[in-house]
C-alpha cells in the first residue's frame, strides 16, 4: 500500500495495530463464549472486556451493549415494531426516518413499508425540525406510537443531525428515537445520555476494527427490541448466535483506542481534511465543495468536478493510486445518483460529480501531498475532456 494513498475510512477504515492483534490472540484461542470451562470463560472474558470498551465509546452501561454482525444488523435489530419493557409488550405503529439515512434505515428494515415515513432535510442535509414536530404531532393525534431514526452523521457529506433536539421533541410526544451513529463513533464525541437517544447502533470496522462485528447499544437495558433471529440466549437473549469473538474483541481494542486518542484526532484530522480542500480549491476554482459551511464530522469531505461523472473521477483517481469513492459506495461499488445529495436538492450536474474522500487514524501529512499530486496529475485532463464534451 506504501505507494497509495487511502481515502475511504468512511468505507472501512484499516485496522488498527490494536485491534488486529486482538483479534490474532483470540484466534488463535479456542473457545465459545457460553462454554463453563477455562477456554470458554475466556472466551467470555474476552467478549465482556470489548463491550466495556464500546460502552464507553459512548458513554453507555455495559449491559445496554448487544454485539451483533455489522452496522446494518444494529439496525435492522432497532427498527422494529415489537419491542417490550420490563417484561411487557411495547408495540410501535409508525417509523419517521430522514430522507438522507444509510438504505437499511431509508427502507425502514422490520417496519411494513406502508409504515414507513421520511422526513425532509433542508438544503445542507439537516433533518427539518418543523417537518419532525408536524410529524409527531400528526401521528400523536391519532394514536399512534412512534419510532424516529436519525443518523447522527452521515456517511457521503459527514453533515451532522440535530440528534439532540430531535429526541428532546420526539421524547414530548411519546416517541421512542433510535440514531445510527456507525460514522460518527470515534470521530467525533459521541454521549447517549447528552443526545438523549434510546437505541444507537455501531460498526467495528469503521472505527479501526475488524469487519463482522457490530453493536446495538440500548439506553435502557430493560428496553428489549424483538430478535432478528430465533436461536440460542446469547446477549441476554437479545441477538441469537455464537459471538464472534475475534471480531468482538478487536472491536473492543479499537473502540479504546479511538476513545483514548479521540481529543487530538478530532483537530488532527480536521487539518488535514480542511488542508486537502483549501489546496484543492484553490489550484481547481471550477472544484465545489459541497456542505463545507456546516457542522460536519472532521474527516469528511464532499466534493465535485462539474460535467466529470463521479465513476470516472475515482477510476481515474484510483488508478494514480488515490483510493476515495462515489455517492455511498459501501453498498457494493454500485455507482448511481446519490439519494442523499437529492434529497439535498443539489443539482443533478453537480450531484453526479460527487466524490467522497474520508480520512481517519492512519492518514497523515504525506497522504495529503500524495493526494494533491494525484489531483494534480489527473483532474486537468478530466476537466479538458469534461469542457470539449
Ligand atoms: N450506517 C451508516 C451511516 C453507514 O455508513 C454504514 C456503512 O457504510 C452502515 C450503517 C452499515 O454498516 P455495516 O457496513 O457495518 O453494515
């Protein structure tokens, strides 16, 4: 990899040090975490150590921590109509969710389409708060409980949600509120009991883990979401099947060390992604930044060439050897308008341009250098080609 330069933590960020040797040790370790003897109690051990550390990521009780597959489980696991409390049935009717959600989320997942309402965002991509209150107020009206999912931040811009806000008024009308926070962990400060949500769900491997692991973590240990799966009791009965404990573990090890070093990332990393852009900017005036006048994730970065389609941007830019990806890339390298751009209403000209780089842990000055010289290398040509078109 020395001569690339790699651009996609939002895809999946490289493993940590720490987290690939996690998962080494428990490897090599056999073990079932529900077995009573040595190696299975360490096995167990193993499990309770990573999820201490992903509760505290964001800043949750332990218990409330169900480790599941990836970040899509976590929330197909949430968003469901049949939950209980304290033993007793909890039965959801409706779920709101925003225009500019991961798809499982956009689709609803357990939800029955036809009980499935997006809510708009303005034109930087934030959920419409007026849009929500009308919502609430109109479900609330007639009976019906709600489920509202909102990501805390989003994964093609790195445009941050009114998280908060949004559970304080769902809160009001009886709401339970969900926010998938798989892009915002370990980037930014993330505190379930300050944002005030219910459920939050995860993914290891975009924190510098291992892919195969993730994580719902519920306020409330008491708040049960239905199964996806029927099975054996694991994770107090919450999420059926053998853990993956070398997943589990290296999610552990990389949820410490993103917590650890989150105070000095956080700036660190916004240089180099706002070095990156002005350079850009300023040698490329034709280069639009998308979303750079708000509050987004620190290592994210939304930009498009005018008339040089997305697809041929990043094949160009990855054979100079500069990783970075298209619209939301993480859903099989398919490459079409992005749904969270047009729900933005961004230009469909600008928006089929739109090209993501996202840095993270690993990234450093030289990769900004590296970069810059590919973008100096490729974009003229693109851009001549794009003008003669
Ligand atoms: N939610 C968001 C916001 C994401 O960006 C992604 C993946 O890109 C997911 C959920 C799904 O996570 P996973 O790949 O672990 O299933």
């Amino acid at each position: 990899m020395n001569d690339r330069t790699y651009l996609d933590h939002n895809a999946t960020a490289p493993a940590r040090p720490q987290a690939v040797a996690a998962l080494g040790a428990a490897l090599a370790a056999a073990g079932n975490g529900s077995a009573i003897h040595g190696e299975g109690r360490a096995a167990r051990a193993r499990i309770e150590e990573a999820r201490g550390h992903v509760a505290a990521l964001v800043g949750a009780d332990p218990r409330g921590v169900i480790f599941t597959s990836c970040g899509t489980e976590a929330d197909a696991l949430a968003l469901t109509p049949a939950y209980a409390r304290g033993g007793e049935p909890l039965a959801l009717d409706t779920l709101l969710v925003t225009a500019v959600e991961h798809a499982g989320v956009l689709r609803g997942h357990r939800f029955p389409p036809e009980r499935v309402e997006l809510l708009p965002v303005d034109a930087r991509g934030r959920l419409r708060l007026d849009a929500l209150d009308e919502a609430l107020a109109r479900h609330a009206g007639a009976g019906r409980r709600v489920l509202l999912s909102v990501m805390l931040a989003n994964n093609e811009t790195g445009v941050l949600q009114p998280v908060a806000e949004a559970a304080r008024r769902a809160h009001l009308q009886g709401a339970l509120v969900h926010t998938d926070a798989v892009q915002a962990a370990g980037r930014i400060g993330v505190d379930m009991n300050a944002l005030g949500v219910d459920l939050l769900s995860l993914s290891a491997h975009k924190i510098g883990g291992a892919p195969g692991a993730g994580a719902l973590v519920v306020a409330d240990p008491d708040l049960r979401p239905d199964p996806v799966f029927a099975g054996g009791g694991q994770e107090r009965g919450r999420r059926a099947g053998s853990e993956n404990v070398p997943a589990i573990a290296a999610f552990g090890a990389a949820a410490a060390c993103a917590l650890r070093d989150l105070d000095g990332e956080i700036g660190r990393v916004a240089a180099l992604r706002d070095g990156l852009e002005s350079a850009l900017r300023c040698e490329f005036p034709e280069l639009v930044l998308l979303v750079g006048d708000v509050d987004r994730l620190p290592n994210t970065s939304c930009i498009a060439l005018p008339g040089v389609p997305a697809e041929t941007m990043v094949i160009a830019l990855d054979l100079a050897g500069l990783a970075t990806s298209a619209g939301a890339a993480c859903s099989s390298g398919k490459v079409g308008p992005s749904h969270v751009l047009d729900a933005m209403g961004v230009p469909e000209r600008i928006a089929r341009s739109a090209i993501r780089l996202s840095f993270g842990w690993s990234s450093d000055e030289a990769d900004v250098e590296r970069a810059l010289g590919v973008f100096r290398r490729v974009l003229p040509g693109l851009l001549r080609r794009a003008r003669a078109a």
